[in-house]
C-alpha cells in the first residue's frame, strides 16, 4: 500500500524514494486559498494583530494515569452508542442504522490496509498503532461542522483521502494519520501536544497511547464544537482549547515529549522547542501556504538541549494561521534543513 495515488495531492518536489501525505483536498485547497492567502492586500478586512493573543483561561494542566496498554472502549460501539455519543456532543445526525452498520462492515478492511501501510513504511506497523485504530471510532469525527450533520457514511473508505468538515479544516485521511502516529513513537508516559485540531481524531489516536494528549485550534467555531467530542467517548486525558498554536501550550510546566503540526509552517516557532522536553521530537511540515515542496521535518532535542533536524517525507497540508502569517519572522528561526 502507498500513498502516493491519484486521488492524494502531489505535495511538490519529491523526496528520494518518499511519497506524499496529503492532509488537504483540491476543493478545499482553494476555497481556503481564496480566503485566507497571505499575500492579498487591500479590501475592508482589518490587518491581523501581532500581538499573542489573549486567549480564555486554559484549561488546567492535570497529570492523567498511566496506562501501560492502549485504551480500548469499555463499551461495544453500536448505533445506539453512537446515537448518544452524538447527542452527548450537541452534533445533529441523521444517519440510519443501515448506513452505520454498513460503516462498521468496513472497519477491518481499513485496519487491515493501515497495518499493511505501516509495515511498508517503518518495517513493522506498532501494534499500539494500530489497536489505537481500532479503538477509537472514526465514523464518529466524520462531521460537516457548517451544515450542521454526520458524514459518519464517509469514514472507512478503501481509497483514503481528506474529507472537508467544514469552516475550511479537514478530516486528514487515516494513512497519512497512521504514519504520523507511528512517526512520533508515543509511549504510555508521554504528554504530546497536536497545533491543529481540526476533527479531533489525531489527538484521540494519540490520547489512547500517552499519559495526556494536549490539542489546540485556531479556528474558533471548529475548535468550541470538537471540544465537546471527547467527554462522550469517555476520553478524559484529550486536552482541547481554542487558541493559536504558534504559542504553544506553556501552562504545561513539564512540556511535551511530542508536538505534532497537523498544518503547514514556514517555519519552526521558537516558543515550540522551548516547550519540546529534553529527548522529545517536533513534528512539523514546513513550505509555502498553497504551494508544492512543502516537507516533513522531525526535529529532536538532546538532552543537553541541542536541537537537530532531519527532512522526512513530502506533504501537502492547509496553512498554519495566525501569528504565522502576520509577524515577523523571528531572527534564526528554523526552516528546516
């Protein structure tokens, strides 16, 4: 199994040997282009601050338990479960039990082309990987957040792609998903924190492995409605806030052993390895918004601090905004390299 079909965007100058993730489909690639292009001037909208923005009181950072084995659901997942899981969560749905039984009729299929991919990839798929999979429901982050009901019908699809959930974020597809679980090397005492919530699902997968899954959106309708997601599956380690990621989560005194950007950068936020624990990793696509060439890097930090990098694979993901965007870019900040 690859990734690099027809139906995954090319993500510009191929690495030797690499295939692409795509976390952005054409559609919304270019309704999101059009609204949010850096590079427009001129108009009626207002110019963004530079400023950090003065976000509502985060939530408190509380240590979770540790659990030495993925977190598998104390309950079956059946429509009924379903059902109340989508009410818990104020999300209307009108899928019929036909339709989620014919999800679920998928499922194996899909787990089976995620171990199949991984084992490609890294030699062997984790099976903690993989058991995340298959713990955390995917039909229930399937949701057209502006039209206001389920896509849930979507979810399990035999040839992955991202899915648009509405206000210009996207449901990335669930190799591409897979491949950065694995990437990041979770283990039961981490504390990883996602830039770019969007659905919810990375930082779920993430949570059923790590001690606490931090996750922060930007975009404040998305962000308020994927906030309510999690109580109802029973995910009380998932942390989610509006804010903007280019600040990071520094309420977490101790930092984080990962931080994943599930959008690109042009570059690395400084404030982002002061939060990376000695040992830890930063995930993070960097290249130009809307554009070709934009790469994987991983960076890890020493234990003495010092800070190395290593370009992984090709990608294509929506922008990172905010900060961003509209400061200045800092004095040795890195691009990668």
């Amino acid at each position: 199994m690859t990734i690099d079909r027809r139906r995954l965007i090319a993500g510009g100058a191929a690495l030797a040997g690499a295939s692409t993730l795509a976390a952005c489909d054409e559609a919304t690639r270019e309704r999101l282009q059009a609204r949010l292009n850096p590079t427009r001037t001129g108009g009626d909208t207002p110019a963004p601050s530079t400023d950090a923005p003065t976000a509502a009181a985060a939530p408190e950072a509380t240590d979770s338990a540790v659990s030495e084995t993925v977190r598998m659901p104390a309950q079956p997942w059946t429509y009924e479960a379903f059902v109340a899981a989508m009410a818990a969560s104020e999300r209307p749905s009108s899928l019929s039990r036909a339709q989620f039984d014919a999800i679920q009729s998928r499922k194996p299929a899909a787990l089976q082309r995620i171990k199949s991919y991984l084992d490609g990839k890294f030699g062997a798929a984790d099976p903690r990987v993989v058991q995340a999979f298959e713990s955390v429901p995917r039909d229930f982050y399937h949701y057209a957040y502006a039209a206001q009901d389920s896509t849930a019908y979507q979810a399990y699809e035999a040839n992955p792609k991202p899915w648009a959930i509405g206000h210009g974020s996207v449901l990335s597809d669930y190799l591409g998903q897979a491949y950065m679980t694995q990437l990041a090397e979770p283990k039961p005492t981490d504390v990883t924190l996602e830039i770019g919530t969007g659905s919810g699902f990375q930082s779920s997968l993430l949570s059923r492995i790590v001690r606490d899954s931090y996750t922060i959106e930007i975009i404040q309708p998305v962000g308020h409605a994927v906030s309510k997601i999690f109580k109802p599956l029973g995910y009380d380690n998932v942390h989610a806030r509006v804010g903007d990621g280019y600040f990071g989560w520094p309420e977490v005194e101790d930092g984080f052993d990962t931080i994943m950007l599930t959008c690109v950068a042009q570059y690395a936020p400084p404030e982002l390895f002061r939060q990376l624990k000695p040992g830890g990793k930063l995930i993070i696509p960097i290249g130009q918004p809307f554009r070709r060439g934009q790469v994987l890097y991983v960076y890890t930090k020493d234990a003495d601090g010092r800070v190395r990098s290593r370009r992984d694979v090709g990608v294509f993901f929506i922008p990172m905004t905010g900060a961003m965007q509209n400061r200045p870019r800092p004095q040795g900040a890195s691009s990668g390299g």
